[in-house]
C-alpha cells in the first residue's frame, strides 16, 4: 500500500531515484494504491544530465508493492520494497529499461511494454 507523502524507490533509468507520491488516481477517496496503480509523483533525488530533473511533476505506475498481492491460484506475492516506474500520458514507459522483478499481473492491468523491458518476471 502506498499512501500520499510515500517516498518510493525508481526502478527504471529515467534519471529519477527518489520519489514523492502527493496523489493517487482513480476517485476522489482513493487513500492507497496498489500493484498497477497510477500516482503523481515529485522528483526528490535524480541522477545528473538526464531526462528527469529534481522538482518534477511526473506519473508513475506502481510495479512492486510490499503488501502482499493474493493471485488466482490462491498464492501471494510480495516484494521487499515499493518501486514505481515512470510514464507518460499514453501510458509508456518514459524510460528504456526496467530493473528487478516485475509481476505478470502487470501485463493484465494494460501495461505490457513495462512487462517486456523487465529483467525478470515474476
């Protein structure tokens, strides 16, 4: 779960390391996102010389989640941290890659360029 005021690792190579959740789509009650979600997010730590500067406003998908994520076969999945990754307003990946493990129910919620990049699928 990931609330307003999360600070939430990047994985992708945007330039972007660190960032802010000040909103989460999808109602205007909606406290918490889950694995798959769109938040807006700030940029806190961002490497230099890349396309993501510090202060940015952007749009991230949430792809790792620590709470865990019950899956049809009646298993769970969870993941160590929470990681975003960030996209634009078709929803692609502003990046090229994708690192660590990613969820298959990624590709389920409309998001299989994001799948495709990952190193690993989970």
């Amino acid at each position: 779960m990931v609330q307003e005021r999360s600070m939430i690792k990047v994985a992708d190579n945007s330039g972007a390391r660190l960032v802010q959740v000040f909103r989460v789509l999808g109602g205007s009650r909606k406290r918490y996102a889950f694995l798959g979600d769109i938040v807006i997010a700030s940029v806190k730590v961002a490497e230099p010389r890349k396309q993501v500067k510090k202060k940015d406003i952007i749009k991230a998908v949430l792809v790792r989640c620590k709470a865990p994520i019950r899956r049809s076969d009646g298993s769970y999945i969870r993941f160590d941290e929470n990681a975003v990754v960030l996209i634009d307003e078709k929803k692609q990946p502003r990046s090229t890659r994708v690192f660590g493990p990613i969820p298959r129910e990624l590709k389920e919620r409309g998001y299989e360029s994001i799948v495709t990049m990952a190193e690993e699928i989970v």
